[in-house]
C-alpha cells in the first residue's frame, strides 16, 4: 500500500515535470529570440559571393566607404549571425535577408547569379561597384519581393532584361551611369507602383515612352543621355504626380505635346 502510494506520488511528479518542461517548451517557441539569427543557406551565399567579385580598391568611386564584404569574412569564418553584417538587413520576424546595401564596397568582378536565391529581398543596392561589363543576370525574376533595385555607375552592360517587368514590386529602379545597350523593355513603364525610374547615361540604350495612363504613379522619371527617341506622347500629362522629368540628350523628336502644363507638381523639366 505505502509503495503504491509511493510510486503513485512519483508518478504525479514525473508528470508535472514534463507538464512544465512542455510549457516551458512552448512559452519559448512563442517568445522571440533576442536576437534574430540568419538561415544558413543565405548565410552561405553571403559568404561566397564575398568570394567570386574580388574586393579592389580602385573599384568604388567613394572611397571612404571600407570594404564591407571583407567585414563578413572576418565575421563569417567565425559563425556569427549574419544578420549582423555590415549592410544586411534582415526581417526581424522572419530572420530572413530583406535588404543588401553595397554600395561602394569595392567589388570587382562578375556578378554570379547566386545572389538571387536570397528570395526575399526587397532592396538591393550594388551602386559604385565595378562589375566589370557585367550583364544582370535573368535569375532577377527571382527576386519578386524586390521594391529598390540600385545597379547604378557599377560597369554593367547588355541588355536591360525584360524580366525587370515583371518584379510587381518595385518603386524604385536605378540603372543610371552604365553602358546598357538594345532596347529598353516598354513594360517596364507599366510597373503598377513605379516611382523612380532613373535610365540616363547609357549613351546606346534605346527606347521609346509609352501611353501613359492616369493611374500612373510615376514621381521621377531620367532618361537624359540615352538614345531614346520618337515622340513624347500627349499622355505624358497623365502623370500627375510628377516631379522631375529629364529628358535632355536624347534622339527624341516631334512636338512638346501641351499637356506637360497639365503637370502641376513638376518642380524639374
Ligand atoms: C583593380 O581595378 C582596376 C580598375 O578599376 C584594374 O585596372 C585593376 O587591374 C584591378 N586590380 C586587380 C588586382 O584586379
Ligand atoms: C575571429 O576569430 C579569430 C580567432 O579566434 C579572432 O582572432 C578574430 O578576432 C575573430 N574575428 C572577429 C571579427 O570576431
Ligand atoms: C556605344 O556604341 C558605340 C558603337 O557601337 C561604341 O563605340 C561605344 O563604345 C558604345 N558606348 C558605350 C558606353 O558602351
Ligand atoms: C493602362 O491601362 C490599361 C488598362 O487598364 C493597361 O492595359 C495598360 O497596360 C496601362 N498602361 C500603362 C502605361 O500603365
Ligand atoms: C539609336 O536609336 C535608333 C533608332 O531610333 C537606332 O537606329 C540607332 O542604331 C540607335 N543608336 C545606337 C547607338 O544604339
Ligand atoms: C537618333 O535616331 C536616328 C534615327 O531615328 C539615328 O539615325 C541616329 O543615329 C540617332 N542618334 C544617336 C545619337 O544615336
Ligand atoms: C489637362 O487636364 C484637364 C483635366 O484633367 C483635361 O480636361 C485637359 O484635356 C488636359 N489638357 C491637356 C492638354 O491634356
């Protein structure tokens, strides 16, 4: 009878430990970590593209920028939270990388196509590289998260692929001060929540505007030293929220249609 009671009372408590070793389980599965750890995988593509472009010096216009990748691989090899790293934003929720600003950090080289696998990235900013003629990559499509995409004056080349057009996403594309060649995907215009479109200084790159609608919500548009040409269409005055317009050394002709005067917020022509 006493051992019954004995193994009963030890039964009770073996199940109450594990009842609290379940709570305490879940509590900590609910509650966020302190702080967010990166995935693995991206972590590796990180720490091999700071491999394939070199980091060189003469490679970035601003100089007072310091290498950045040369901080992940010291960091990297030491198995730290890549989250951490200079010029990797992650979702704080998710651990997930959303942003990679690298600007100016000495890149040198091709850029690969392994950088699109970090799928979830809404910024990316590449500006003042040398990517030595580089084209980008179709693997962009991969990209559907993207909202800022800055590729300018990094030495990329070739044509401007047609599936940026499709990146439903983006406010805000830079591909300025480069020698993009061919023509310029027209559907890209037509990207629902276009902000900033900034073309110019790419001396080869032909296009033409499009019709414009009234729904566009176009605030800044820079085609200046390119080889666009053809008319400027009557729709231009459609987008009304317009601020700067720059559309000088180009292969435009025709008219300057008068519904320009219809855009009220222009402050730059
Ligand atoms: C560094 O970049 C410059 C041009 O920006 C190039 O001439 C030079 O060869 C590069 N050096 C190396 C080691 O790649
Ligand atoms: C990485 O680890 C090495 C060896 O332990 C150490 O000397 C170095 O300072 C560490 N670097 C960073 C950035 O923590
Ligand atoms: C533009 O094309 C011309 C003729 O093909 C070429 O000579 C020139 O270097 C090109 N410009 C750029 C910036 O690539
Ligand atoms: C204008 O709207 C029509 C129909 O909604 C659409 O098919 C077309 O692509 C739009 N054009 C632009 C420039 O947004
Ligand atoms: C500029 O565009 C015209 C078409 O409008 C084309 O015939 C010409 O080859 C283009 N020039 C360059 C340098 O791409
Ligand atoms: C402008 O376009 C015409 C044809 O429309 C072309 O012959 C000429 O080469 C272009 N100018 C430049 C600077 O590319
Ligand atoms: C300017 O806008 C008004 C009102 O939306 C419109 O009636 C008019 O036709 C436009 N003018 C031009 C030249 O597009």
């Amino acid at each position: 009878m006493v051992l019954w009671v004995g193994d009963g009372l030890k039964n009770f408590i073996f199940l109450f430990l594990l009842y609290s070793l379940h709570v305490i389980a879940r509590v900590h599965t609910i509650m966020p970590p302190a702080a967010m750890l990166c995935h693995d995988h991206e972590r590796s593509v990180l720490l091999h593209f700071k491999q394939s472009p070199s980091l060189n010096e003469s490679a970035s216009y601003d100089s007072s920028a310091y290498s950045k990748t040369e901080s992940w691989k010291a960091r990297g090899e030491n198995g730290t939270d890549c989250c951490s790293w200079h010029g990797v934003e992650c979702d704080e929720k998710t651990g997930y990388i959303i942003g990679l600003h690298l600007n100016s950090a000495y890149l040198y080289g091709t850029l690969g196509s392994n950088i699109f696998t970090l799928v979830h990235l809404q910024t990316l900013n590449l500006a003042d590289n040398n990517f030595r003629r580089s084209t980008i990559p179709h693997e962009i499509s991969h990209l559907s998260s993207l909202s800022r995409l800055d590729l300018s004056f990094s030495v990329f080349s070739g044509p401007i692929p047609t599936e940026l057009s499709k990146l439903f996403k983006l406010t805000y594309l830079d591909l300025s001060e480069n020698d993009f060649s061919g023509i310029f995907p027209v559907d890209i215009f037509h990207l629902p929540h276009m902000l900033v479109l900034d073309v110019g200084d790419n001396e080869n790159l032909t296009g033409v505007l499009p019709e414009f609608n009234r729904t566009s919500s176009f605030k800044e548009l820079r085609l200046s030293f390119t080889n666009f040409s053809g008319n400027l269409p009557i729709s231009v005055g459609n987008l009304q929220s317009l601020t700067k317009l720059k559309l000088g050394a180009c292969n435009f002709s025709g008219s300057i249609p008068t519904s320009i005067a219809n855009l009220t917020q222009l402050t730059h022509l």
